[in-house]
C-alpha cells in the first residue's frame, strides 16, 4: 500500500513538473527564464537549458549578459555532442567576443567541434579543413597555451586523413582503369604530401598506369608515353631501388625497353655500372 502512494506520489512530482516546465516555456517573463536557464545548466539538463536560452538571447542580446547566454548555450550543446551546432555557437562567440573572456576556450572548442564531426577518409573533408585551420588559428592566437600541444597533435591526425583521401581519390581512377586520369591525380597528390606515407605505392601505380597508358594509346603517341614510362621507371628506381614492388617494376621496364627497341642487357649493365 505504501509502495502504491509512493510511487503516485513521484508520478504526481513528475507531472508537476512539466507541467511547470511547458507553464515557464510560455511565459513572458525573461528574468525568470534566464534563471532557470542557468540553474538547467548548472545542472547538466541541458535540453531544457538551451531550450529557454534559445528562447530569451534576442531579448538578451544587446545587454552584457548575451556574451554568458552564448557561451552556456555553446557549451551545452557540446556537452549533448551536437557538435555541429555547438561550433556554431563557438564560432558565433569568436565574431562577437575576440576579445572575451571565454574568447581562448572558443577559439579551441570551434575547432575541437569541427574536429568531432570530422568524417572518414572517403567523404567530403570541408569539416577536416575547417577544423585544420581553427586549430591553426588557435595556435597561432595563443601560442602560449596549455593546450597548443593537443592542438598540434590533433590538427597532424587530421592532415593524415587528408594525405588518405588524397591517396584513396587518386587511386580509384587506378581501379577504374582510368589510367591518364589516374597519372594526373597521383602525380598531383604526390605533389600536395610528398612525404606522404603511401608514397612508394603511389610512385609505383604511376608507373604502372603509365605503362597502361601507352599501351591503350593511339600508335602515333605510343613512342613518346612509353618514353615517359620509362623515365619514371628510372626515376622511381633512383628513389626506390630495393622497393616491395621490384618484380613488377622489372616487369614494367622489359616491356617498355621492348617496344622501344632497347637492349635490355646494355641498359641493365648500363645500370648496374652507375
């Protein structure tokens, strides 16, 4: 029995409550939004929080409490992980408060959001580069800061995923057989993250897409692509003497050397004498 009016009790409670919620959601009375708001926050409810801050910041915008109605709203959503709309909030503080005093944990936060919704390789990087050049932006504003480390750290994990969309766009035109289109696209790459770390398998896959290349072309062209075949057989060689791929390269140079009428066995001792 007990147990029964307990819990109508706690049911009562809860109705009460929402009710009281909707009740504050109609009111005209900012200050007491603005209130609860704040003890919302405080709290972690943060639904209900940004909820009644969204609601009261045109009314509150121009005084000198938007700069903290801002920021609790920013905040809020992040701690929700609505990172999307938390950076926008972060970033709407930066324009309007260079100078504030949450203006540093701004600064890294918009970054950080843009970091969070940053998505796989594959995808669209807009989020990544957003996200490369807010760190960037933090650093360079603060250089001073704790969290510059973290900042740098973060801003190379992503340039990585950068250097893996670079190399996964370049050689999807190697898989669909789009060898001129795959000779340019990696070469560009090449050119973009030269210290990438797929470089030998880029270097050989431009090779090999050369050598495609001249193969499928008109005979007229035929001579001078496997000419340039052949010379970055020889440039891929000079960087890579020992590479994993060294079977296959051979390969590549014998067939090239074969249409060029050349005498494998001068250019091979030729070689082996340089």
């Amino acid at each position: 029995m007990r147990r029964d009016i307990f819990i109508v009790l706690i049911t009562l409670v809860l109705l009460s409550s929402c009710n009281g919620y909707e009740k504050l959601l109609k009111s005209t009375d900012y200050d007491l939004k603005k209130t609860r708001a704040k003890e919302y926050f405080e709290t972690g409810k943060y639904i209900k929080s940004t909820e009644l801050f969204e609601q009261i910041l045109p009314r509150f915008r121009a005084t000198d409490e938007a700069e903290d109605i801002i920021w609790m709203i920013a905040q809020s959503y992040s701690a929700m992980k609505q990172y999307d709309i938390a950076g926008s909030y972060f970033k709407s503080y930066m324009e309007q408060y260079a100078y504030g005093k949450y203006a540093e944990e701004a600064t890294y936060m918009s970054a950080l959001c843009d970091y969070k919704i940053s998505p796989r390789a594959e995808l669209d990087q807009e989020d990544t580069k957003n996200a490369i050049e807010g760190f960037n932006l933090f650093i360079n504003r603060y250089p001073n800061s704790s969290r510059v480390d973290e900042a740098k750290k973060l801003s190379n994990e992503l340039i990585e995923k950068l250097v893996e969309k670079s190399y996964l766009s370049a050689k999807l035109y190697y898989d669909m057989n789009e060898y001129k289109a795959a000779v340019v696209a990696l070469t560009n790459s090449l050119k973009e993250y030269a210290e990438t770390k797929y470089r030998e398998e880029m270097l050989y896959l431009r090779l090999n897409s050369l050598l495609l290349y001249a193969e499928n072309s008109f005979a007229d062209k035929q001579k001078e692509r496997y000419q340039a075949t052949l010379d970055d057989y020889y440039s891929f060689m000079e960087e890579f003497p020992t590479s994993r791929y060294s079977k296959d390269v051979k390969k590549i140079y014998q067939e090239t050397v074969k249409f060029l009428k050349m005498d494998t066995n001068i250019s091979t001792q030729s070689e082996t004498t340089q």
